[in-house]
C-alpha cells in the first residue's frame, strides 16, 4: 500500500531529503482521509494547498484584467464581508487578504491597520473564494477545472465547500 503521507526536498535537481510516513488508523488521518478514485488510490483532504491554488487563480484573474489587487475587497464583495466598520474594510485591498496582512481576526473583527500585521488566518484568507467567484461567475470548482484542472491534466481533483 502506498504511503499516505510522503515529503520530497529537491535542490538544484537532487533530492536532498525524503521521508514516507504510515499514518493508518491515526485520527488525523481519518479526519482528512476521502473516498478512492477510480484505481483505489486514497481522495485525500489537502485543506492548506488551497491557499496555493487560490493564490495561483487569482494571479490568473490578474493577468485576465479581471482582477485588481490594489483594489479594496469590497469593491468585489461588497460592504459588510468582514466585521468592521465600512470606512476600515474599504481601506482592506486584495493584496492584503493574498498576503495574510488584512488585520482581521479570526472572526473577520478588527485588529490592525492593514498592512501591518502578518497572521496566518483562515477565515480572512477564505474570503477570497467567493472574490474570485464573483469575478469570474463561476464557482471555484468550476473556475478550478476551467483555468487548471483541465489544462494540466488533473485528476480526482476537487473542493470541500468549508465553514469556517
């Protein structure tokens, strides 16, 4: 059986180091395992590569000039995404919520001017998936497949809707 759970470092085109774990009936594991494709392989629940994908598809929209990332978030969303006053979330750019420095909290609340702290959060960066909807009319696993599953080649590949 493969393993589930494998890191490979390349440098300069040699593998400099490379670890394969057995994470069987760990209930991390459990929590994050999905069904199998068509050829038995394990679906599994990669939560942080969509931070990446996200990253990479709004660089797309920026190249399409369907996306603006000096632009306040609200431009695309509205007002009232976040949980602060308008005249603090107009001042919150695309930029901001790529970069992890929007200075929302966790509950989208406010923390800092934008720009002036790094925090890794979820919720905020999350925002950006109903943006790049709007943006592009349609839904991320359809903009996914359209701008990258297809043209790549990818297989079993999908999103988890998630609440946050």
């Amino acid at each position: 059986m493969p393993h589930p759970l494998s890191l490979v470092i390349v440098q300069n085109g040699e593998i400099v180091a490379e670890g394969y774990w057995s994470l069987g009936g760990s209930l991390l594991y459990r929590a994050f395992k999905g069904d199998e494709n068509s050829s038995g392989h394990i679906i599994e629940d990669v939560a942080s590569l969509q931070k990446s994908l996200i990253a990479m598809l709004a660089a797309m929209a920026v190249e399409k000039d369907m996306l603006n990332l000096s632009e306040p978030v609200s431009t695309y969303l509205g007002v009232g995404w976040s949980d602060i006053h308008p005249d603090q979330e107009a001042e919150i750019q695309v930029a901001h919520l790529l970069a992890m420095t929007s200075g929302l909290g966790t509950s989208l609340e406010y923390e800092a001017a934008p720009g002036e702290v790094w925090r890794y959060n979820t919720n905020a960066y999350s925002q950006l998936v109903p943006l790049l909807e709007t943006v592009t009319s349609l839904d991320i696993s359809e903009l996914t497949n359209k701008w990258l599953v297809s043209p790549l080649g990818m297989k079993d590949s999908g999103w988890q809707r998630r609440f946050w």
